[in-house]
C-alpha cells in the first residue's frame, strides 16, 4: 500500500497543539504513528507541515454554469492553494436545494475532484427566500450546513424556523448577511469612494442589521448561525459582543477584505466588485483585531469565478466576485508576517476552526486522520498569474501581484494532489 | 501649458487647473467662431466623429453633434438604451466595431459610471465623457466655469452655491473638482439624504439650511430633481421639495443683489426654480447653452490633437 513520510518539517498541528520540528507518516491513506515498510519521503526541511487546509467558502459553478469553473477546475485550484477539502456552495443552477442535486455533486466530485467536496445545502427553495427547502433530507444526502448564500433570507420569521428546524438535524446554518432594501442596488462600499466615483453605495449597515438579526436568532433558537464574509467593523464589534455572552455566533473574513480597501475601485476596474464589497482602511483594521482576537474564527475565500466577458463590462452590471482559493494562503501568511497573528493562530483559521464548525472529521495529523497534509513554503517568493490559474476564470484583483509563501504539497487522503514543480 | 496632451476627456477630478484654464481659454477662440456669419471651420474635415448615447439626451447630444459638424467632422449618432445593450452586444463590442470603422472620436453617454473610463482604456479612439451615470459631465463643468468666468471676470474666492440633488448629480462632482481647482468656495446644499456629509471630504460645504446656503452666494448652480435615478425613500415629494429648497422669489429677493442664477437643464419650472426666477436678467441659462457649443468644439479639436494658437 502506498506510503509516505515527511520529514524534518515545522509539523503545526493546532488539534494536537504540535509545534515542533517532526516527520509526518502516511499509509494507506490515514496518518499513522510510526513508519511502515516501503516508504515515498517528501523532504519538508525548512517547510511548515500542517493538516490540509479547508476553505468552507467555495463556488464550484456546477452544476450550471461549468463554463466559469467546474468541479474538476475548482479543485484542482483548491490542491494548488493547499486546501484538501472544501465546502460548495448551493447557489448552483439548479440550486442544491434538492437531494438530486447534492447526489449530483457529491458523484461529480467522486469522479473528477482532487480534493474533497463538502456540499451545502440551500436554506429555501431555489434561494429564493420564500419556503424552506427539505432540510432533513439534505442533511441525509450529505450536506454539512445550509446557507443560501449569494442571497440572505430576508424573512426573519422563515430564518428562525429554518435554525429552529435545522438544529434537530445539528446542521450548522451559515449566512451571507446583507439587507436588500439598505444595500438595494448598490454596487461598492457606501462612502467617500462612492462618493467620488458617482457608483451606488452598498453601506456597511446592510451587513450589521443581519449580522445583529443573526445574532439574535442564534440566542433565541440557542442554535449555531455562522456569519460569512464579514466586511465592517461594527459587524466585528456586534459578534464580539455576542460571543462574550456565550451566543452560538460565529464569523469568517476573506483575504480580499482584510488585504484590501475601496480606495482600490477607483478605476472601475470590475475586478474590485464584489459582495460584500471592500470597504475603508478603518473596516480592514477592524477585521484584523477581529482576526486576532478570534472574535473571526475562520478565512475563507468566498472563491466566485466569472468569465472574462461577464466582467468586462461597465462596473454596474458586472457580476459581484473573485476568484480566491490559489491566492488564499498567501495573503493569510501575511497577517503572520504583520504579527497579526501566530503562525498556529492562523492554522487553527484554516484548520480545526472551520472542521469543528460543520463537524467535518478534518483538520488534524492525529494518528488514524485522513491523510490530508499541506506542505507550505513559507518564505517563496511568487507572482500570481492569472493565465497560469487552474480555474477556468480570471477575475482576480491579485494578478501580477507578489506574494509570499505558498503550498508546495497538498496530499489528500494520503495521495498528492498537487505538487509544485 | 503650451500643449494639450490627453486623448480623452473622461473627467474634471484627474485634471490640473493649468489644463482646465487651457480647455476654458481654447472656448474663448471658438466662442468667436459661433458670431460669425459663417460658422463652419475646416479644423476637423476628414475627421469622424461618433455620438454614442445610451441614455436619453437630447440638449448635451445636440450641442456635441452641432459643435464637431462646425468642425467640419462626419458626424453619426448612435442611440441605445443601456438594458438593450446588456442583454445583446456588449458596450466593448459596440465600441470596437466603431474603432473598425475607425472612428476618431467616441462621446459617450452612459447611465453607468466609469463607463467611458472602459472605452478610453480600450479603445486608441479620443474618448469624451458626456456624462457618465452619477459620476461626471466634464463639458458641462467647463460651460459652468466659461459662463461664470465671461459674467464675473474670476471664479477663484466666488463663492458658488450648488443646490439640489447632489448625491445622483454628475454635473455637481464635476463643477465641485473644478471649482474648488481654481479657487472658488463651494457650498452644497439640498435635503440630507441628497447632500450627504461625506461630500464635505471633496473639499465643500454642506449645509442643509437654504438660507444659510443663498446668503453670500455669488452664483447659485441649481441642479433638477432628478426622479429617474432616485428611490422613494430619499424625500417625501416634489412639493415639500419645492417648499423647502426651491428657489422661490422670496428667497431670490434675498440673494446677494449682483448674483448669479445658473441651471444645467432641462429646468422643471415652479419645482427646483421659480418660472419667473428662470427667466430673469440674472439667469445665465441659454448663456450656458451657447457656451457649450464653444467649449465641446475646443474640447473635440484639442482631443483631436488640434492646438490653439494663442494670440
């Protein structure tokens, strides 16, 4: 049977509180105590070890719209950012609203995926907001939360039934928190930017009304609702709060909106726009102490690809989203080198936090895991190039950019995925 | 300055005062040009011009169709509305085309900011912003400061009051760069919700009390209510709009007496202006007009590559 060593890397596994320089022992596709037999060896001197990193924010586009990214090409952008499993969204065509669709994804990803794909399921039927979907069922199909992100249900009334209902099912429900008669049309952060550039703002309190609504569902269901994308800092604020008093809230940000701010639009450039929108240095700043105080639990990419031709067009009507996954890491390393946080701290974001969220057997080197290694190069010196991606997309702001650090190895279930050359 | 150097026209924000007062003194030749009994100069023959409208106009259209025909240019224009555009060919495909034809110069109108921004960075044709969503309408900026430089032989230290919806208004972010460029004092004035505090960082002053707004004003730039672009929720009715920030002859009666009254049109009669107001000997509004014939030939022929001979 197949087996592997890494050895003479920094192991970080957060699960186990490991730091320390160790070699990792792969056989039969699970992490084992000892080595055995016939050995493959990585060497991982000067490298970081850690379990497969999991992104819980993911747009696969298929079923649908394979023509902006497939399973296939979604994953394999997933190994070469370094994550090993991922979570597909349900905005779908159709919506994964139904236990047909979620059997679609999972046989799909059976089939074509180098990673492994968790699916979501959809909160209401066709995300529309209006009836709830057949949870229970899609619970049993296999989905590991329900959210209809890309959209927010604006029902307060049907978001509690659905936490109330999801709850028997210990279904975590996640929500893409934004206000449709605040935020209406609005296509950037509501502020001095919009201002200037005469574009529709999509203000900050579109995102805290939910966020604040959210929290208090989760209070009186006394179920878990975890907050996506977080963009502004009252946001961090109200999660914080709630937190202190022990309410089941959780929360993630995306490296664009801790990287980035919307003095960044000022040229219209549409690969700047996206939902939530980047909002001012001051929002960035507050994501980052949200971040390093764990008031933020979790990074996710919130990776959306778009064809070239949808998104050149006038800002206004171009589709909101960036593709994120290959680049995630990179700009996560970089709250390391701000001291932001600890190398470890930010581990547990990738790892154990997301796993133990939507419960997923992930997220650790204990013996007997799932083979599931990221190799990373802390210190390589790289620029993302879009026309290298594996996605079928391009719509990065980060094109041309120079990062530091990177996977260099993402093994799943004890095989490599993908490996840098 | 000696020379003209941009291809496009896209914006008062991202131009110096040297270029503006360049822009403003090249008007002034063809200014001229529009007295006399012919009013036709050969400057741009041979040259196309292409009026690319997506979104309703027909003052603006007219005066850049008139201005580059008395450029001797070939001139087409081309109508759409923006959702047609959407749903079939895309504005870079429409764009490209017309460079294929080898347009010279595309004027566009867009109901979507940044929208001519697309086309200059896209396009080796001369790109002129005729107004682009709510974000700006350089020419008018420029016939706004022709107009008050030809009446008050000065804009810096004047204190110009812009009054109305601000917030959906390309015409005031244009007039509010220019005219804080060259020196003038800018007050903002209009219901909260249309004149947000946040235009204060654009180097204004916002008030939302009408009064305080006409006292010391030299020219008053009133902008219309612009009921397409606006939600329900911004104010109660055109009536308590007119109640409230309308200028009315009682509070004409107060402005200062050599002041100014100026409107980019179309006017709404009894709403944002009283009708007589509108047609006094104080109002400079058919002025405007007839100065921006001037300034969209100055504009065309110095995007062309054309240079004024000073004299």
């Amino acid at each position: 049977m197949n087996s592997l060593i890494i050895k003479h890397g920094r192991v970080i596994d957060p699960a186990n509180r490991v730091d320390e320089i160790r070699d990792v022992f792969i056989a039969a596709g699970k992490i084992t105590g000892t080595p055995s037999g016939h050995t493959e060896v990585i060497d991982a001197t000067g490298k970081i070890v850690t379990p497969g990193l999991i992104d819980i924010h993911v747009h696969l586009r298929e079923p649908g719209r394979s023509d902006k990214e497939s399973i296939e090409t979604g994953t394999r952008c997933a190994a070469r950012g370094g994550f090993t499993s991922i979570v597909a969204m349900p905005n779908t065509t159709p919506a994964a609203d139904n236990t047909g669709t979620i059997a679609f994804i999972k046989q799909r990803a059976a089939e074509v995926a180098c990673v492994n794909v968790f699916p979501a399921g959809a909160i209401t039927k066709e995300l529309k907001g209006e009836e709830l979907a057949p949870i229970g069922s899609l619970k049993r199909a296999g989905v590991v939360a329900i959210t209809d992100d890309g959209r927010c249900v604006q029902n307060n009334e049907l978001m509690r039934r659905a936490v109330e209902y999801a709850k028997m099912f210990d279904l975590p429900v996640m929500d893409h928190c934004q206000d449709y008669n605040i935020a209406a049309d609005g296509v950037m952060h509501e502020g001095y930017w919009s201002a200037v550039l005469g574009l529709r703002g999509w203000p900050s309190v579109a995102e805290e009304i939910i966020v604040a609504r959210n929290i208090l569902m989760a209070e009186v269901t006394d179920w878990h609702i975890h907050c996506q994308h977080l963009s502004s800092a009252r946001s961090v604020g109200l999660v914080r709060e709630a937190k202190k008093r022990g309410v089941k809230i959780s929360a993630e940000a995306c490296p664009h909106h801790f990287t980035l701010s919307d003095e960044r639009l000022k040229d219209y450039d549409t690969n700047f726009k996206m939902n939530p929108p980047l909002r001012t240095e001051a929002d960035r700043q507050a994501l980052l102490a949200g971040l390093a105080d764990g008031t933020i639990d979790i990074i996710a990419s919130d990776h959306a690809p778009h064809c070239t031709y949808e998104k050149q067009v006038e800002f206004d009507v171009a589709p909101f989203g960036i593709i994120g996954l290959e680049t995630e890491l990179a700009l996560s390393l970089a709250l390391v080198q701000q001291k932001v946080l600890s190398l470890s701290q930010l581990i547990e974001k990738l790892t154990t936090n997301p796993a133990k969220l939507l419960r997923l057997p992930k997220g650790t080197l204990s013996a007997g895991a799932d083979a599931d290694v990221t190799v990373i190069d802390p210190t390589a010196e790289w620029t993302y190039d879009v026309e290298q991606s594996a996605s079928k997309s391009n719509n990065s702001p980060f094109h041309g950019c120079h990062l530091n650090g990177r996977a260099v190895t993402t093994i799943v279930g004890g095989k490599i995925a993908w490996q840098l050359e | 300055m000696k020379r003209w150097q941009r291809k496009d026209l896209l914006g008062i924000q991202e131009l110096s005062a040297a270029e503006i007062n360049f822009l403003l003194t090249s008007a002034q030749a063809f200014k001229q040009v529009g007295k006399r009994s012919v009013k036709k100069v050969p400057s741009l023959r041979g040259k196309t011009v292409v009026n690319l409208f997506i979104e309703p106009s027909t003052r603006t259209r007219t005066s850049f169709e008139l201005a580059a025909t008395r450029l001797s240019a070939d001139v087409i224009n081309i109508t759409a509305n923006a959702s047609s555009l959407v749903k079939g060919e895309t504005l870079k495909d429409t764009a490209l085309n017309l460079q294929a034809l080898h347009a010279d110069v595309i004027i566009i109108r867009h109901s979507a900011a940044g929208a001519p921004h697309f086309l200059g960075r896209l396009l080796k044709a001369s790109v002129i912003n005729a107004g682009d969503g709510a974000h700006e309408h350089p020419t008018q900026a420029l016939l706004d400061a022709f107009t008050i430089l030809e009446k008050k032989g000065r804009i810096a230290g004047l204190n110009v009051t812009i009054l109305g919806d601000i917030l959906f208004s390309r015409v005031a972010r244009s007039n509010i760069w220019l005219l804080t460029k060259l020196g003038a004092n800018v007050t903002l004035a209009g219901p909260s919700t249309l004149v947000p505090r946040v235009f204060e960082q654009l180097g204004c002053r916002v008030t939302h009390n009408i009064d305080d707004a006409l006292r010391d004003a030299d020219v008053v730039n009133l902008l219309r209510i612009q009921h397409e672009r606006q939600r329900q929720t911004l104010f109660p009715s055109i009536g308590e709009y007119t109640t409230m920030f309308g200028l009315n002859k009682e509070r004409f009666a107060r402005l200062k007496p050599d002041a100014m009254i100026m409107h980019p049109g179309p006017v709404n009669r009894g709403v944002e202006i009283d009708s007589e107001v509108a047609d006094c000997d104080r109002s400079v509004i058919l002025e405007q007009v007839t100065n921006g014939l001037a300034v969209r030939m100055a504009v065309l022929f110095l995007c062309c590559g054309g240079q004024v001979v000073e004299s």
